[in-house]
C-alpha cells in the first residue's frame, strides 16, 4: 500500500498545468503578486454598484484605496473601464 500512496503522491506533485496557466506554489510568491500592481473588487449597493481598487504604494509604504460608485442607470462595462483606465493613469 505505501507503494501506491507514493506513486499517487509523485504524480500529484508533477502533474503540469493546463495549457496558458502558471501554478503558483510559494506563498511569498502569493504575498508578492498581492502587493504589485492593481487590486480590483466589486461591491453591489442599494441602486447600483461600489467598484473598489486597491494598491500599494512603495514610497510611502501605504495601501491607497478610491472607490467609484456605478449607479444602476449608468453603462456598467463603460463606467468600469473608465475607473480602470484612471487607475491605470496613476501609476
């Protein structure tokens, strides 16, 4: 039987990923990609939505959040791009 479970452990282990997808397997790794980069989350609220980034900054050593408010009247994908691309202006 321990033969089996270590045959089943190593292919488990050395299986490769699909096809276009990396694994991450360390969590400093994880931790590094949190704080790179941009942050989106998307929050449903009373007559429309919250659209929510985060980032960190480096220099001051701070997480700086904006928040912009969707309402449900508005064009959704126009006003989520356009939050998208003010974000990317800052950085």
């Amino acid at each position: 039987m321990n033969w089996f479970k270590q045959k089943l452990r190593d292919w488990l282990l050395h299986e490769k990923p699909l096809r276009g997808m990396e694994v991450i397997q360390s969590a400093s790794t994880r931790d590094h990609l949190r704080n790179e980069g941009l942050n989106f989350t998307l929050h449903r609220a009373v007559g429309g939505h919250i659209f929510e980034s985060r980032k960190y900054n480096e220099k001051t050593d701070r997480h700086e959040n904006t928040l912009y408010m969707i309402h449900e009247d508005q064009d959704f994908a126009k006003q989520v791009a356009q939050a998208i691309m003010l974000e990317q202006m800052k950085l």
